[in-house]
C-alpha cells in the first residue's frame, strides 16, 4: 500500500483506498487514517504545549505530568513515525537513559517534523506514518514492553517529556459505549 500521505501532511487523494479486511495481530495495527487529516485541532496542540512548558518549570510536580499525559491520552488517535516495512509495521523508538522510549505524535505534522530533524529520512522523502486510533494505541505501545521498550515520549524532540509503560495503563479511556 503507498503511503497515504504528502510530505505537507495533506492526505494524498489519489492514492487508492483499501477496503480489504485486516488480519487481526499485534504487529500491525489497523491504519484507519486513509483520506483523513492526522491534524488535531490547534487549541488541543497548544494546551499539549502549555501543559508540557508546567512540566519543564516544575519538574518535581507530579500533578503537572498527570495532567500533561491525560491530555495526550484524550488525543482521538497516536501517530507513529514506521520504521518497519509495510507489511510489519514498527514504531520509531530512541535509546534514552531509561531506556527504549517509543515516539509517539500528537499530530502528522509533528511527526514528520520529528523524522526529518533526527535524519530518519531525507529531506525530500515521503515519511511513513501510522495514525493507531485510542485506545488500541495504548494497547499497541504497551505489547512492546516485551521488546524491551520502557516507555514512551511525546513529540520528540519537540517535547519530549516521557512516560514509563507501565502508567499508560492509567490512563487508558474507559470504554462508555456500554
């Protein structure tokens, strides 16, 4: 399947689209974002912004980092930045002082910023992105646990602030559709 997306993060129209069923595994996740904008809403960015700049001057403030990683929780979908093939799928993960930390994006836009900046493509590639709606994308990042990836960072290098594994299971999203 050809990526779906331009380098501008516009979707890519001509692209065909895929109705054929999904095999079910842990891989490679569903791509639901065909002919959808991975864009969220301005105001959404600059609270993530602005709830990260609380972390950056209060480091010590565990109130401020819960409210940071439920706002990226609340996202409607995570955007990862491929770095496997199309037919096994794997997101771009960083070696940190932790540990393995998967890179998650709140946006396309960022994402592809994060893969030109840390040389992950050239400057005049196409980027490979995966948009994982939530809560499966919770449930995606977590089964890497067995890989030995420790955590997960939003927006790199942007951002950059990081959460263990482990409390991605908090902030899962109830299911309320009953």
């Amino acid at each position: 399947m050809k990526n779906p997306f331009r380098r501008d993060g516009r979707p890519n129209d001509d692209s065909p689209v895929d109705d054929s069923p999904v095999d079910e595994q842990i891989d490679a996740p569903e791509q639901p974002n065909q002919g959808r904008t991975l864009e969220p809403a301005p105001e959404v960015l600059a609270e993530l912004d602005a709830l990260n700049e609380a972390c950056r001057a209060a480091p010590d403030d565990i109130d401020a980092q819960i409210r940071l990683w439920r706002a990226v929780a609340a996202l409607d979908r995570w955007v990862f930045i491929n770095r496997g093939p199309e037919d096994n799928p794997r997101p771009y993960a960083l070696a940190a002082q932790p540990g393995n930390l998967i890179g998650i994006y709140s946006s396309g836009k960022r994402a592809q910023e994060a893969a030109y900046a840390n040389g992950l493509v050239p400057p005049d590639a196409t980027v490979s992105l995966l948009a994982v709606p939530m809560p499966a994308a919770i449930d995606w990042v977590r089964s890497f646990g067995e890989h030995g990836v420790v955590g997960v960072t939003i927006d790199y290098p942007r951002l950059g602030a990081w959460c263990p594994l482990q409390n991605l299971a908090g902030l899962r999203p109830t299911d309320t559709q009953g």
